[in-house]
C-alpha cells in the first residue's frame, strides 16, 4: 500500500488543491495533517483529512509522520503543500526505493554538511535543490521531506522521533544517522518537481524563512548536540 502523507496549515489553503491533484491519482491513500483548520476543506475526502483538534493539537510539519507507526505501509511517501508532482513521481520514486530493496531514504532534494556545524543555513558542502537536475544519485547527510519515500522496512520512527517543532528535515537526519540508514537523492531533469511560485506571499509564514531568521543556528545546535561527527552512508545500490 502506498500513502502520501502532508502537512499544511490554513495560510497554504491555496496551495493544497493543486498538491494533492497532483498526488491522488499515484497513490493508493492520501493523508493530510490540518494543522489549525476548523473544518475538512471540501475537496478532500473525510478519509484523507484529520484535522489536528482531533489529534495531538499542532504538530507543524511532524503532521507528515503522524500515521509512519500506524500501520505497515509498502511506501510512506512525505510530500510538502508548496510542490507539484508530476505524473510518474510515485512510480519513479518506488522504481529508485526498490533498487535499494528498501534500505535508504530516497529522495529528490537534500544537501551534505561540512563540519563544525555552525548554521543550518549555511554549513552545507553539496547542496541538491529538488527543482534543479541531477546526472547521478548522490548520498546525503539531510533528505527534505516535502520529496522522501521510506518505510518500517528501511527506519523505526514513531512521532516521539520529532520533539522539536517544525524541524522535520533535520530530525529525520538524526534518525537516520543513529540507525546507520543511507539517505539518497536522485537523478532528474530540470524541473521535474516544481515550485508553486505563490506559495509564500512576502507577509505570509514558512520554517524555512523563521530558520533563516538567526541562521539557523537553533537547527545546528540540535544536529551537533545530537550527532558528534556526521557520517554519510554509502548508497545501497552502489553494493548489490
């Protein structure tokens, strides 16, 4: 079975509709988090929606993960309410996952830290934008988890995993490094996932521009204080 899981808040209603178009006919379940919502937006289905006074309150971006431990999905995909996917995402991510025999996170964008940690921000080596192409899968230390598929095959996570609110990414990462698990992004073209170009009016709130607001200095103390030395695990598929 094949799950894609999101997390939004009412500023992203805009946004949600052409997300999960994008998503609905890839998959076999869709579950959205409504972080704040008062009522189940009318095009999603009672079975896709959980508005978050009906669960643990708001949860930020860990909503993603709120059904990983629930029950044993072949797939868990994340996906994020400010992309569009298109039509052979899901595939194209279970093709690269099972290559794998399910022992790596895979995705589409994420980066590589250099050491000492000093920001979140700007402490990172390799850098692989999901918008941007790719010639060749490269391993990562941080997978972002608006593009990641994995399931209790390849990591143990339950939401006790995600303490720190809205640092979904980064905690995923600490996950992974304690339990030795490689994270991978793969080869695309330009623009195969994009961008919605409305996503954050100028006024309006995302984690990545309250992350930028002190350099992300927050999210390194979290990564050095978890992790002494940030390991990169090679690609599984590299050694079958």
């Amino acid at each position: 079975m094949t799950i894609a899981a999101i997390a939004t808040m009412p500023e992203r209603l805009h946004l949600l509709e052409k997300v999960i178009l994008s998503l609905r006919s890839q998959v076999d379940i869709i579950q959205v988090y409504l972080n704040n919502f008062e009522t189940i937006p009318t095009f999603l289905a009672s079975e896709e929606a959980l508005l978050s006074r009906d669960a643990l309150g708001d949860i930020g971006d860990a909503g993603k993960f709120f059904w990983f431990d629930k029950e044993e999905y072949d797939y868990y995909l994340t996906v994020d309410d400010d992309l569009l996917y298109p039509e052979n995402y899901v595939s194209t991510l279970i093709h690269e996952f099972e290559k794998r025999h399910k022992k790596a996170i895979i995705g589409v964008r994420g980066f590589v830290f250099f050491e000492p940690i000093e920001s979140y921000v700007t402490s990172r080596s390799e850098t692989y934008k999901g918008t941007r192409a790719l010639d060749i899968a490269r391993s990562v230390n941080v997978i972002g988890t608006g593009t990641a598929i994995l399931s209790s095959q390849t990591i143990r996570l339950s939401l006790k995993d995600f303490p720190k609110r809205n640092m979904v990414d980064l905690q995923l990462a600490i996950s992974a490094q304690k339990q030795k698990v490689p994270m991978v992004v793969i080869a695309r073209g330009e623009n195969w996932i994009s961008e919605l170009q409305d996503a954050v009016p100028s006024d309006g709130y995302s984690i990545w521009k309250e992350t930028k607001k002190d350099n992300g200095r927050i999210q390194a103390r979290v990564a050095n204080s978890e992790i002494a030395k940030w390991q990169i695990s090679p690609d599984p598929v590299k050694e079958l």
